[in-house]
C-alpha cells in the first residue's frame, strides 16, 4: 500500500492519520504474515513500544488490525482491510506453521460461521489451523 492508500483506509475507520499511526499502518501493510509487537518494535525502531501499543489498541477498537493467537507465544497483528469502523468484514482463516512458526494468511478461506446459544454475543472469531507448511514439508 502506498501513503494515500494508507491514509484513506485510516480515514474510513475514523482514524487521524499521525505520524506513529502511519508508521505503524505502514510496517503492518508490508509485512507478508501478521506480527507480533516485538515484531513490530523492531521494524520501527524509531517508535517507543507504549506509541505502538496505544496505536494497535486503537486500530483494534477502530477494526482496523486483527489480533490472533496462532499458537506461539506472542500475540499477532495484521492490518484489517474491512471497509469502515463498525465490524470486521474481512475475517479469515490463518494457518501456522508448526515447524518454521509463520502464520499465513488464507484471505480466501473464510471463518466458518458457528452458531451460539441464546443469550451470548459474540464480538468476533478466529480459526488458526495448525499443521506444517508448503516450504516446511
């Protein structure tokens, strides 16, 4: 994605665009799996870990990064591609690999929908298949 790109998807999730928030928009555009904050950190060395952490927490409450456990210690990031602030419309399924540790992405396979009992609302999902992937086999 390029700065535009960045800025109008900020924009659509009622996000101001500053300088940390672009940054860290940016690294998680660029990034080919979702990251973890130390991850993060290292990328953008020139941001504090608190400016990261506040900016991811307003992404999240904004719907505009997905936070997953995939299996591994840390938790992970990657940047939403919804279209506005309401609900994640993107969801999808992710698949980490037990050998080499990456999470993928599977953009074409949606999150299988589940149906509750009555009286719970869920806010969102997520559904990590674990296994060993192509380059790892």
């Amino acid at each position: 994605m390029n700065h535009s790109e960045i800025i109008d998807l900020l924009g659509r999730h009622g996000v101001k665009p500053t300088p940390n928030r672009l940054l860290v928009a940016k690294a998680l555009a660029d990034a080919e799996s979702p990251v973890s904050l130390g991850e993060l950190e290292t990328l953008l060395d020139t941001v504090d870990k608190s400016g990261i952490s506040r900016t991811l927490a307003l992404f999240r409450r904004q719907h505009l990064v997905h936070d997953l456990q995939d299996g591994s210690e840390a938790v992970r990031y990657e940047l939403c591609h919804s279209h506005g602030d309401e609900e994640d419309d993107d969801l999808h399924v992710h698949f980490h690999c037990t050998v080499c540790g990456k999470t993928y992405c599977l953009h074409e396979c949606p999150v299988p929908t589940v149906s509750i009992p009555e009286g719970f609302a869920a806010s969102s999902a997520s559904h990590v298949i674990m296994g060993v992937c192509p380059s790892c086999r």
